[in-house]
C-alpha cells in the first residue's frame, strides 16, 4: 500500500473546494479533509458584537484547530483503509494487486501550506490564484455566517492574503500555481492528470520494490 497526500490551497472563493470534492469524486481510494471544519469557535454562537473580533482572528492560523486536524491526518496515514470505513467510504480495489494499491488524500484550506508540519506531508502542491475585483465580486455575492463586516474584504481578507502568500512562498517550494479563471473542467482536467501521473510512479516504484525483492529472493511471499 502507498499514500499520496495532495494539498488545495489558495484565496477565498477562488475555487478550491470545487476543485478538491471534483478530483475526490474522481480518484478511486481518496478521502477529503477541509481546513475550514477546524475553526475553534462555534460560527453559530458568535454575537454581533463579536463579529469583527472573530472576523479579523478568523484569518489566521491561531484561530483552527490545527492539533486536531493533524491528527485526523495522522490517523489516516496510519491506516487509509479504516479511514475510509469510518467515513461511511469502502475502500475500491482497483486493477493493481492490493500491494500497489495508492490511497490518496486531498487537503484543502486557506493557510495549508502556512502550517510547516502539515505542508511537509504534501506531494503535490496546488495554489488557486484569481484577481482581487474577481476575489471580492464572488466574496460580496456569498452569504457567510457570521456576515462579514462592512470594509473587511478590503481591509482585512485581502491584506491577510497577501500577508500569508508572502510568507508561504518565502518558506514553501514546489507549488503549482492555478488560473482560477480558468473552466472548473479544464482545470480539473489538469490536476487530475498531474495526480494520475504521480499515483502511476508510485505504484512503477513499488513494483520495482517487489521485483527486486523476488530477484534476490525467489522465495519471497507477495
């Protein structure tokens, strides 16, 4: 068995949870983890009077459960096959022997690559990338709870964009960068292809792994 853990990051609205529920539909085996299921506060019981406070700490890592998220990865590295039962996924057996079976998981969230421990798991590094008018049009047409507050686009979501996009690139290599403007089905097509590649080596590298133990070993048990 091997893993491939993919990363999905990049702006708000820029088109990431598309993109990784779209390759999770399509790639036997996947599982998914979002960022945004880790805030530390309940959005629900946030009061009004609150809504800038939590706004503004909203974007940053300290307000996720990154502990708690590590370990959901954790548990799946471990074994992907429980972690997929226990999310209600059976495993698919695909043509390869078991043995070369890849599980793969698909990370996405808005500060992935910024969490060095969690950006040191990713094979496979992808950042959505689309216009500040564009980022703002789709922002101002969704309803959020809690709302944002009146000037925090401009003033917060933006600014803490570029903030954290400037401390990802200065520490994290390896990134492929997307044209969130692009088709969802071009740019689907894409990574899908880039992910299949990557599953196609790992499983070209284990069987050589297998190979080379029959050769020094010709009673080796597969």
């Amino acid at each position: 068995m091997k893993t491939l853990v993919v990363g999905v990051g990049g702006v708000t609205n820029g088109g990431k949870s598309t993109l990784s529920n779209s390759l999770h539909q399509q790639i036997p085996n996947s599982c998914l983890i979002a960022q945004d299921a880790y805030f530390k506060v309940d959005l629900d019981q946030i009061h009004v009077s609150q809504l800038v406070l939590f706004a503004v700490h909203s974007l940053m890592l300290d307000a996720l459960h990154m502990d708690t998220m590590m370990s959901e990865v954790d548990s799946w590295r471990r074994d992907p096959e429980v972690f997929l039962r226990r999310r209600g996924l059976n495993p698919e057996r695909t043509t390869p022997p078991k043995d070369e079976e890849v599980y793969v998981l698909i990370v996405e969230g808005f500060l992935i690559f910024n969490h060095r421990p969690l950006n040191d798991l990713f094979y496979k590094r992808y950042l959505m990338e689309i216009p500040y008018d564009v980022c703002k049009r789709r922002r101002s047409s969704r309803v959020y709870t809690p709302p944002d507050p009146p000037g925090y686009f401009d003033g917060h979501v933006w600014p803490m964009y570029l903030k954290n996009r400037q401390e990802m690139e200065s520490s994290v290599s390896g990134i492929v960068f997307l044209d969130g403007l692009k088709p969802k089905e071009e740019l689907l097509a894409d990574v899908y292809e880039d992910v299949c590649q990557e599953i196609e080596r790992l499983r070209g590298k284990w069987q050589t792994i297998l190979n080379n133990r029959s050769t020094t070993n010709p009673y080796y048990l597969f």
